[in-house]
C-alpha cells in the first residue's frame, strides 16, 4: 500500500478548513449586497410617492404654471400657441405638473439620494450630508430659475429665422417640451460646483487633477450639452458657457474644501 505524503494531507485539509470561511464570507457580501438593493428600492419607492404626491399637488395650479411658462412670449405673440390634437391639452397639463412637483419636492428626494449614499461615509464625512441635502436642492431650483430667465431669448432667436411675412404657430406640446427640457437642463448643471465639493471634500479628487483635466472637461461638456439640449447650436452655447463658470467655481470650491479638510485632520 502506497503511503499518501504528509504534505499533500496537510494541503488538502487547510483547502478544506478554508472552504467554510470563504463560503462565509461569500455570502456575507451576497447578503451585504441584498441588502444594499432593498434600501435603494425603498428609497426609490419613497422618491417616486413623494414626487407622485408632488405631481398632484401641482396639477391643481397647472393651469398658472403653464401660463407662468408661456409669459415668455408677449400676449400677442401667446395667441400662436396651438393645441395639435385632443388631448394635447391634458397632457401639457401633466407635464407641467410632473416637473413643478419634481421641483417642489426636491428637497426630499435629495435626503434620500444622500439617505442612501451616507452609510458608506466616515464620521466626518457624514456631517455634510444636510448641508449637502439643503445645497442641492437650492442649487436645482437657482439653475431652473435661471433656465426661465434664459428661455425669453431663445425663443427671440428662434423666432427670428422666420420671414417678415409669415405666422409663426408654434405647438404649445413641443414648446413645453424645449421650455421644460431648458429648465431642468440648468437645474442639473448648477449641481456641479456642490458635486466637485464633496469629492474633494472626500478625497476623491484633487484641485490639480481638476485643472489637468480642464482641457478634456470642455470637450466633454460640449458633447453633453448637446445630448440635454435640444438640436440646436444657441442653445448648446448657452448651456456650455454656465457649466464652464460652474466648473471654474468648482475648482475654487475643492480647493476650500481641501483646506478645511487639513485643518480638521
């Protein structure tokens, strides 16, 4: 009978008492991982039912919301406004009503969006997150407002390749639709300088990766202007040149952020 080598029993059996514990462990992070999806669902549902609250809530005042948006054109020029087909006019309405009460609550789903990112932060890094929560929100509705204050211009310029001797009848669906696209364009963008902040407050990125990259930001900025605006040159510039100001600001605002984070440590 052949004599089975001491090493290969010793191997063999510290593979077998590794098993267990790497068994363990794997579905430790499989449990871990569960878990993680759970939290994200409910905070998703809770998002959704504050935003279909939200919604309702706005539908009752669409009518001077939409009114609101179509003062961007003079009383005159309203007129021109068309409904294309029955129900055109309900769903403006809805429209409407769905992004006001996105705004309106903000800063709910924010809390759950940080809510759901805090437990992977330290201590220090976790008393950011109602500033942060506060800032977001305010930050999104500053960007939207100044969306509205742009979109009197655009229209202006859009109006302009028409000839003297023609009606302009613009589709009051697809003239939301741009309005509401502008607006919530901006309302995303003036969330940058606060997103730059709290990774460099983190330690995520730096304020030299952010000027050595400045270059390859630019670019990127332009192409992503043009996929969140609508198909048009104006418009893709007006939105290029805030979210270059807005990285700019970032800069300045990681550079703060990395201060204050060497004086605390």
């Amino acid at each position: 009978m052949e004599e089975t080598p001491r090493g290969d029993v010793n191997d063999k059996s510290s593979a077998y008492r590794q098993t267990p514990s790497s068994d363990g462990e794997l579905s430790q992070n499989v449990t871990n991982f569960l878990e993680h999806l759970e939290e994200l669902r409910i905070r998703l549902i809770r998002s959704i039912l504050f935003l279909v609250g939200g919604t309702i809530i706005c539908l009752f005042f669409s009518g001077y919301l939409l009114s609101f948006i179509n003062a961007t054109f003079t009383p005159s020029e309203t007129a021109h406004l068309t409904l294309l087909h029955p129900t055109e006019g309900f769903v403006v309405r809805l429209k409407v009503a769905f992004v006001a009460g996105l705004f309106l609550t903000s800063p709910l789903w924010f809390g759950q969006l940080w809510g759901f990112i805090s437990p992977g932060l330290y201590g220090k890094e976790k008393r950011v997150i109602m500033p942060a929560i506060v800032l977001s929100a305010a930050a999104f509705i500053i960007g939207a407002a100044f969306g509205y204050t742009i979109l009197p211009y655009s229209v202006e310029y859009f109006r302009s390749f028409a000839l003297d001797n023609m009606t302009v009848n613009w589709s009051q669906g697809k003239y939301l639709d741009y309005a509401l696209r502008l607006i919530i364009a901006f309302g995303v963008v003036f969330e940058m300088p606060l997103i730059v902040y709290l990774m460099a407050r983190m330690g995520v990125v730096t304020t030299r990766q952010l000027r050595k990259y400045r270059r390859h930001v630019i670019v990127g900025l332009l192409i992503a202007s043009a996929f969140i605006t609508p198909p048009d040159v104006f418009t893709q510039i007006v939105l290029t040149v805030p979210l270059i100001i807005l990285y700019e600001t970032g800069i300045i605002m990681a550079s703060i952020a990395i201060r204050k984070t060497k004086e605390t440590t």
